[in-house]
C-alpha cells in the first residue's frame, strides 16, 4: 500500500479543545504532498471566546472569523478533503479532541477518523533535544516555516511523516509506526447508553 494520509492541525481560540478557529489540511499520496488547504472557522457557541495567550500564538481574534464558516458549516468539507484517509498530526491527541469536542458542542456525528502521531514517531526516529514542531520539521528537512499558522503546520508534519517513513523503509502509514514502535487510534465515538423503562 502506499504512503497515503491526510496531515491536519487545528488552531483553538482559547483553552477549551472545542474552539476550533482555523485548520489545515495537507494530502499526502504515494510519499508526496498533492494538495493542501485551510480556513478559518467560527467557534461552537460556548467556547467562542478569544484568549489574548492564543491570539497571541497564532494571531486570530474574534473579529477574523465573524463571517467564517461555523463547525457544523465546514465539517463536510473538512471530511471531503480528509475522505476516509488516517490523519496525521503532531501531537494528535489534541487535534482528535478538537474534532470530539467541538462536535459534542455543536450536536455533530463526529467522524470515527483513524490516526497517527508524528510527534510519537519524531520520538522514536530522530535524536534531538526538543520534540515541538519546529524542530522535528527542521530535522525532516522543512525548516523555516510559519509556525501556528495552521495549513503550514499540517504541512510540516506531512513532511516529517514522510522523512520518518524514508528513514525507516516503510510503504505505508501501518508500517511506518509500527517500525517506529508506535500504533494507530481511533478517534472514540461513545455510543449512547441504553434506555431501560421500569415497569410499574
């Protein structure tokens, strides 16, 4: 099989993993990036509101996403570029919940995507002495991007899977961690629990 997958990463407006406010989404087919998009999206309502310390990181405010796309607006496009590739992020397990949690805030059917973590295969590949995204890229030779914009970052990390992949003579995404020693998840989707109706 060949190395096929989709990188994303997710910019939150405050601490909540429900704030989404950007994304970006790069397609990897056969070990080569082919396509790559982003947009920004207008929080779930609850979670809407802007910390200064994230602004301040990626530099989105409240007013960039008025007329942005909401979640449940731009969920179907978000699952139309991924379409039923793993997703790759560094430091996936933020990213994931991002798509749980806003989808619980916004009543979605949240998208059972499989993923892997570039961050936990950086760990086993590479030898440096900080894992953040801006080291590991640099190791995988894609120095010098703009951090924490987000297609940029999905980029970078597309990059780093694809270094790791070399390095390590894998095909594909499952072999590739598993030559790294690392697996793929599943985001979970926690079924509704059971009614029981007592009889009087």
């Amino acid at each position: 099989m060949p190395l096929d997958f989709t990188a994303i990463d997710f910019e939150t407006a405050n601490s909540s993993s429900a704030s989404a406010c950007a994304v970006g989404l790069v397609r990897v087919r056969d070990g080569e990036v082919v396509d790559k998009t982003g947009w920004l999206i207008r929080p779930p309502a609850g979670h809407d509101v802007f910390f200064e310390l994230n602004t301040r990181i990626h530099g989105i405010r409240a007013e960039d996403v008025i007329h942005a796309a909401t979640w449940t607006e731009q969920l179907r496009a978000l699952t139309a570029f991924a379409g039923d590739d793993v997703l790759v992020a560094h430091n996936a397990g933020f990213d994931m919940a991002v798509i749980k949690r806003a989808c619980d805030a916004t009543g979605d059917d949240c998208p059972p995507y499989r993923y892997a973590c570039s961050l936990q295969v950086a760990r086993k590949v590479y030898q440096l002495d900080s894992y953040r995204l801006p080291f590991v890229a640099a190791e995988a030779g894609f120095p010098d991007f703009p951090h924490h914009n987000a297609t940029a970052d999905a980029l970078a990390c597309a990059h780093v899977m694809i270094d790791a992949a070399r390095r390590l003579g894998a095909d594909d995404v499952d072999a590739l961690v598993d030559a790294a020693g690392v697996r793929v998840s599943q985001i979970h989707i926690a079924e509704a629990p059971a009614i029981s109706f007592a009889v009087a």
